[in-house]
C-alpha cells in the first residue's frame, strides 16, 4: 500500500479533528500528544463526522453522541466488537517546508 500526503502538521490542532478527502477515502486526522492518527470518518452509530469531534483519553469522541473510538484500535470503547477502520500513520519531514501528515492506504 503507498503512502499519501494528506496534510500539514500545522494544519492539526492537538486533539482536534481534521477532515480529508482523498479519492474514495474520507477520513479524519488526529494529532495526539505529537502523533499523528488516521480514521474512518464516518461513525457507524449515526453517521456523525468523527473528524468533528476531539480526542479524550486516546479515543476520537464522535461529536453527535459521544461514541468513542480508539485512535490505535478503532475499537469502541466498551464494546470493542465496534469498529472502525484505522490507516497506518507518519510524519514526513522536510528540511524547509512543515512536516507532512501520510496515511497507507490500499490503491484506488
């Protein structure tokens, strides 16, 4: 699977939610205490955009009803049977320009 640029760390906000679209993908990009994660948008509750929501506890907390998702699992907590999708994260630094945030995603 390739990597893909999907933002600028400075376009992150510690434990705050950013949405990207890239190709068929939706997702949402966390940072949490300096490191980059990479969701599914979508909660499968109710369909809320998790990439509003924030981190609590290394958890994406789904702003509509408060579902919340391990960063590094996906899991629901308490029902870790519920799931999301999780992608491979990194920084990709550069000399001059801020470090970019990548995720690995399947071809598409």
């Amino acid at each position: 699977m390739p990597w893909v640029s999907l933002c600028q760390v400075d376009e992150l906000a510690e434990g705050r939610g950013k949405y990207v679209e890239i190709g068929p993908f939706q997702l949402a990009v966390f940072l949490d205490q300096g490191k980059p994660y990479v969701i599914d948008n979508r909660c499968p509750h109710a369909g809320g955009s998790l990439s509003g929501g924030e981190v609590h506890d290394g958890h994406a907390v789904c702003p509509w009803h408060q579902w919340a998702f391990g960063l590094e699992t996906g899991q629901l907590r308490g029902r870790p049977a519920v799931r999301i999708r999780v992608h491979k994260a990194r920084l990709c630094e550069r000399a001059v320009k801020p470090d970019l945030v990548q995720a690995e995603l399947p071809i598409y």
